[in-house]
C-alpha cells in the first residue's frame, strides 16, 4: 500500500494568512508612526512660526506708535509755517530735530526662511495654508519697500537741505532722542553763537520736504497696520491646524 503524504492546505493557509497580516500590520504601524512623526513636525515648525508672528507684531505695534508720535512735529511744523505764527525758540529745535528720527518694523523671519528653504513647508497638509505661508515673502517685502520712503526723503530732500540752513548741533541737542523718549542717543554736543531757524518756515522747499514726509509716515502706518491684520489672520488659522 503506497504512502500518501496529505497536505495540510488548511494548515498553511492560516500560517500563510498570519504571516501576510503581520506584514500588513507593520507596514500599518509603520505608517501610522511616520504619519505621527510628521504631524509632531509640522506641528512644532507651525508653533515656532506663530511665535515668530506674534513676536514680528509686537514690532509692527511699537513702530506704528513712533510713527503716529512723529506726524505730531511735522503738523506743527506745517500749521505755525501756514499760520504765519512765531514758535519759541527751543520749541522750534525740538520739533525740526524731531524731524530726524525714523523708526521701521525688521520683521524677523528665521523660522520661516527655514521652513522654506529646508522643505519643510511642504510638510503642511494644508495647500491653502502653505500658501499663505509663502506669501509672507511678499508681505514682508511690501512692508520694507514701503517704510523705506521716509528714509528717502530723509536721505535726499530734509538732510542736504539742513545741512545747509541749519545747525544740526543746536537741533541735536534740542531733541537728542526719539520724540516721546527720555533715553538720549547723543551726548551734548559743543556749539557756537544760538541759531534762529525761523526762516525755515517761510522755505518753501521745506514746506513741501514736511509733506512729503506726512505722506511718507502716513504710507508706512497703512502698510503697518495691514500687514499686522495679515499675520494676526494667518496666526488665528495657524492656531486652529496647531490646536489638540
């Protein structure tokens, strides 16, 4: 009588079925863990993103009070020049040397360069939102582009023009700080017989050098206070995709 070996069909079909599960299982795992690790680092690079916002507001604040502080000497400037009226003095020095004094918001961008530049901004899920994110280059560059006006005219049109008609010293020493604060950025500085600058106000060149920079403040606080509504909107979506 032959020996017949019997198969255990059923047998390795089981076996065959748990090794196949179990394979399938970890790649699950696997998955599920990478998908874990990779909503920890989006998760961590969007927070580290908010604080960088939220810090970058903050700047945009203090410069939008600075700015609205040094509207304040040039329409003094602008109503004594069209009034005809006679400043005293020292008050008159004060406000042309406050005329000196710029501030701008440096919106830091470590964080977001680095999420950028390192690839990481393709790790957000969110195509909607990686493009907000992006747009922060643009946002950034508006606002630099924007504020550096004032410096312009600074640069090309206040500066030569009190170089020549007034005695920058006197000025210095009149308001050796920005406008509004007691911090002084120059000690006193040595100067001759007192200057009268009352004839500035009849300058018409600088008249139109004073609206020019009203204009320019008034630019930078606009682009100021859009770009803080635009990061206070990415920062409140940020903290919904962020949020447990």
């Amino acid at each position: 009588m032959e020996n017949t070996k019997i198969i255990p069909w059923p047998r390795i079909f089981a076996e065959g079925t748990a090794i196949v599960a179990s394979i399938l299982f970890a790649f699950a795992i696997q998955a599920w863990w990478e998908n874990r690790s990779e909503r920890a680092d989006e998760f961590e690079a969007l927070s580290a993103l908010i604080g960088e916002l939220k810090n970058n507001i903050q700047s945009i604040e203090s410069s939008l009070e600075i700015r609205k502080g040094l509207i304040i000497p040039i329409e003094k400037l602008l109503r004594a020049s069209a009034n005809n009226s006679t400043l005293d003095q020292a008050e008159l020095d004060q406000l042309l040397g406050s005329l000196t004094w710029g501030s701008n918001a440096y919106p830091s961008t470590g964080v977001f360069q680095s999420l950028v530049r390192g690839g990481d901004l393709g790790r957000i899920a969110n195509i909607e939102l990686r493009s907000r994110i992006s747009s922060l280059t643009a946002i950034y560059e508006r606002l630099s582009r924007i504020q550096s006006y004032s410096a312009g005219t600074g640069r090309n049109w206040l500066g030569p023009l009190l170089f020549k008609q007034a005695d920058l010293a006197q000025l210095t020493n009149a308001q050796p700080g920005m406008p509004g604060s007691s911090t002084r950025a120059y000690p006193p500085i040595p100067v001759g017989p007192e200057r009268n600058h009352a004839a500035l106000l009849d300058n018409q060149e600088f008249k139109g050098i004073l609206v020019n920079m009203l204009w320019d403040h008034y630019d930078a606080i606009e682009v100021l206070n859009s770009t803080k509504s635009e990061l206070n909107d990415l920062i409140f979506d940020l903290e919904i995709v962020v949020s447990p």
